[in-house]
C-alpha cells in the first residue's frame, strides 16, 4: 500500500557553518557550530534558532494535534 504524501514542508535541523541571525528574530544570533531549523520554501530556505525553532514546532504539533481531533 504507498505511503501518504506528507504536507510538512521540508525540514531538518543542522549546523551552523558561519554565524547569521535568526530569520524570525533577528535579535537571536546563530554561532558557527549552533544548531538550527532549515525550512526549506521551493528555492529558498529560512534559518531559525533553537528558541524560535521550538515555539514554531511547538505551535504547530498543537495545530495538527488540533485538525487531527476534528477529523477524529
């Protein structure tokens, strides 16, 4: 039987190469060796730090957990 698409966007957590801001709060710096969440939208790609990437992942887990019960 295949396999459901998924309707995440991809995502995966990495390394820091050289040190930027965080694209959700630019007040949040990411070091060389940091890790953080890669978003990847078509072509482009949005970093987020560790802070910022858990409220996002959290946030979100309670939306699908959300649409999941209304399926139910």
């Amino acid at each position: 039987m295949p396999r459901p698409k998924t309707i995440l966007q991809r995502i995966e957590v990495n390394i820091v190469q050289r040190a930027h801001n965080c694209q959700h709060n630019p007040n949040h710096r990411l070091e060389k060796g940091d890790k953080r969440l890669m978003v990847r939208d078509k072509r482009s790609q949005e970093y987020y730090c560790v802070d910022c990437a858990l409220e996002i992942l959290e946030r979100d887990c309670a939306r699908l957990q959300s649409l999941a019960r209304e399926l139910r």
